[in-house]
C-alpha cells in the first residue's frame, strides 16, 4: 500500500476515531540496546500521550504475560488506545487504535536471508512450495510479505512468535496477503485486515494486523525529538 506519510506531533495528529488505526513512523538512531530500550519506552510514551492528553513522563506502560506491551491505569489494568511496536535497523513503526487490537513487524528489504529454508521451517507446506518456485527476488519479497504478516498477527494476539507463525497461512493476491487459515482462538478470517505498507525511508517492508472493524489507515511521520 503507497501512502503519504505527512510530518506531524502527536498534539498535531486528527482525532483518532472508531475503526481508525495510525501508524507512526519514527526513524530515531540505532543506539546500544539498554538505551534503545529506554528510548523505545518514551517514544511510546510520547505518542500515547498525545491520543489521551496527559503528560507522558507520568503514562505507566504494562506487558501481558509474553510480553505484549499496552497502557496501564494505576492498578495495572489495560486501557485505550490499543498499540503495538516494531523495530528495525534505528527505526520505528508505532501503530494505534482505540478499537482495534493491533500488531506490526517492519523488515529490512535488503536483508541476506535464506528465504526458501526459513519458509520451509516456519510456514504452512503451500506457502512454502509458493516460494521455492519464484525466483530469488521475487520469492525473498514474497517471503517478506508473509513473515511480516505472520509476525504481525502473533504480535497482535500476544503469543509471541515461537510455535506459532505456522498457524497463520495466507495466500498472497496482488501483493497482499489474504488470510486463508488461523488459530481457532483467533475468532474468524472476517475479523482480520493485513495492510502492507512501504515506510517512507527506503529499504522496508513492513505489515500491519488488525482485529476488529476497520474504517480507515492514516501514516505519519514522527516529527519531534524523543528523550
Ligand atoms: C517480541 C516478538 C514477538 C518479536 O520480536 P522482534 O521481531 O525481535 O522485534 P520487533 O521490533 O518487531 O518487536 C519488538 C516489540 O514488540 C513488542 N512485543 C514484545 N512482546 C510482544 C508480544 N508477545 N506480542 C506483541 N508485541 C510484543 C514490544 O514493544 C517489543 O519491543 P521491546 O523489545 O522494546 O519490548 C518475539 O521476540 C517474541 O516472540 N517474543 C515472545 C517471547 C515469549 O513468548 N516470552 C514468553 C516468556 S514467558
């Protein structure tokens, strides 16, 4: 999906209404892991504080048990929006809805990967066959589109990739995924959007799952500094 991904603050972004889902894209320096993991906390502070207009040094963030991060209360206790982060390479895709669950994994197209043997090991025995018989280019771009899919569809639900990748499977129509098989407890195909999105710096690929009922997708890009 080509989309124009305006410059914008949180303070500046349009309302976030009922089945809109924004993504943020944040290209914020690669720094050493302890404070690429400090930086990540306030970025997601400083987005989510613009969406319920509190000050984000004080926004408590929780994680679910395998790790999935969501805004806390006080208590402990979820609230709205729903997000979800990925990280790849010094940048950042935060995606945000306040009615939707969410996920998203970005890739680097330019990776070296051994895309024929990863799919057989981790993908459903017909996406593999798919990919073994494209050619390097096409199969390794194939093969992106998928693992990010997959991957943003257990970062959506919160399992966590191990053990489950495999029990997403999609066809791929035109260059999007459309799902054609999933975990029982995942609810029907029908709840389910992939949208695959080229973030604006090159070099990219990145997918967005959503659960529930979807209206419409708006891209920025991240336009003040985080400390
Ligand atoms: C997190 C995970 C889904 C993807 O990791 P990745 O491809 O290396 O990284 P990405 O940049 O796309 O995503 C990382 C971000 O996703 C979010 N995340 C972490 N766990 C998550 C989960 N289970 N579901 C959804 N999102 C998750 C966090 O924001 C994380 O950033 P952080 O490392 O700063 O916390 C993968 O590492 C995984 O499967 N984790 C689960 C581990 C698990 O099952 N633990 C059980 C412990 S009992």
């Amino acid at each position: 999906m080509s989309m124009d991904w305006p410059a914008m603050t949180p303070e500046q972004a349009p309302p976030l209404g009922n089945g809109v889902v924004h993504a943020w894209w944040c290209a914020g320096g690669a720094e050493a892991v302890v404070q690429r993991r400090r930086y990540l906390d306030a970025l997601l502070q400083r987005l989510l504080g613009g969406y319920v207009d509190e000050d984000p040094a004080t926004l408590v963030l929780g994680r679910e048990p395998r790790g999935r991060p969501f805004l806390s209360d006080a208590n402990g206790k979820r609230r709205s929006p729903d997000f979800n982060l990925s990280d790849c390479a010094g940048h950042s895709l935060v995606v945000v809805s306040r009615t939707l669950r969410v996920g998203v994994d970005v890739e680097r197209t330019n990776r070296r990967l051994r895309h024929r043997e990863l799919a057989q090991r981790y993908f459903a025995p017909d996406e593999a066959v798919a990919i073994n018989a494209l050619d390097d280019a096409a199969g390794k771009l194939q093969f992106l589109r998928l693992w990010t899919a997959k991957e943003a569809a257990c970062k959506a639900t919160g399992t966590g990739l191990g053990g489950h990748m495999h029990r997403w499977a999609f066809a791929i129509n035109d260059g999007i995924p459309t799902l054609i098989d999933m975990p029982d407890e995942a609810g029907s195909a029908d709840d389910w959007r992939f949208l695959t999105l080229t973030p604006p710096d090159d070099g990219f690929l990145a997918t967005i799952a959503l659960r529930g009922n979807f209206e419409r997708l708006c891209c920025f890009r991240l336009a003040s500094e985080v400390s």
